[in-house]
C-alpha cells in the first residue's frame, strides 16, 4: 500500500473547507455529526507539519463569562499544525466553531479533548487517534442535548494565525 501524500500547508484551506462543504455546512446550518465525520476525515489527512494539534471542545460561556451577556453554547473542532520555515516558521489553524443559545442543560456541558502529535517521531498513535474521537462520538450527555438544540451561527476559519 503506497503511503499517502501529505498535503502542503498551502493547500489546506481549499482542501478543508470543500470538506466542510461536501459535509453541508454553511454559515447558518450545519450537522454537527457530519461536521465531525469531515473533521476527522480532515484530521486523517496527512500535512508537511512539524507538529499538529487536534482538539475538541463542547463549552456554555457560562463557565466563563459572568457579565449579563447573553450565553452561549460552544462546539469547536480545531487542527493547529506548525511549519518550520528556513527564515521563520509558521502556525496554521482549521477550525469550525457552532453556536447555539444556552439552555440550563448546556451549563452542565464542559468537554475538552485534546490530542498532539509531532510527525518526526511517528505522528499519531492509531489508538489515541481513535479513542480522541471515539470519546466525542459516544458522549451521550452532549449529543442528548444537541439532538434538541437550535444552531445560532457556523463559523469556519483555515489560514496562517
């Protein structure tokens, strides 16, 4: 079996969001479970990295923030790599981060699930790369609460931070 290409730095804007696209998301809609089937399609894929950075996060900015704001409640996918660079180096970032209005349920939600690899020293254990989604997949308390949410906003940002 021939080892996958990975994919330049330069074209993960365009490869990600076609992904989020075939996936359906748009700014106003969005599946979170084919959300998370193109991310960790996106996540498989491998990118000329020094090293890369998955993490997940399920969050009410209750948690956070006590001002009289109006809350919300947070989804977001992210894959942070860095490129090592002759004159400087560079960081990207993938993300996809859905809102939806905070209910007294959400404020009972606090997930972060990360997952680091450096590529030099054989990228991601299969294991952990599984078990990294797998635990997002089967938590039974976010996705009872998001089978009756109403998404507010989808926001998608791949590029240079």
């Amino acid at each position: 079996m021939a080892k996958a290409k990975k994919l330049k730095p330069s074209a993960v804007p365009k490869y990600f969001n076609d992904l989020l696209s075939d996936a359906g998301v748009t700014p106003t809609s969005a599946d979170l479970r084919a959300v998370l089937a193109a991310f960790k399609l996106y996540c498989r894929t491998p990118i000329e990295c020094n090293s890369e950075l998955m993490i997940f996060e399920a969050y009410d900015s209750h948690h956070f923030d006590w001002s009289s704001q109006p809350h919300e409640f947070t989804v977001c996918l992210t894959r942070g790599f860095y490129k090592a660079g002759k004159v400087s180096d560079t960081a990207y970032t993938s993300k996809v981060r859905l809102t939806f209005p905070s209910t007294a349920a959400s404020q009972k939600i606090n997930i972060t699930r990360e997952l680091e690899s450096v590529p030099s020293v054989g990228g991601y254990n299969q294991g952990d790369f599984e078990n990294f989604f797998h635990e997002i997949e089967n938590d039974a308390r976010l996705w009872k609460w998001l089978a009756t949410a109403q998404l507010k906003a989808v926001a998608t940002y791949a590029g240079m931070r």
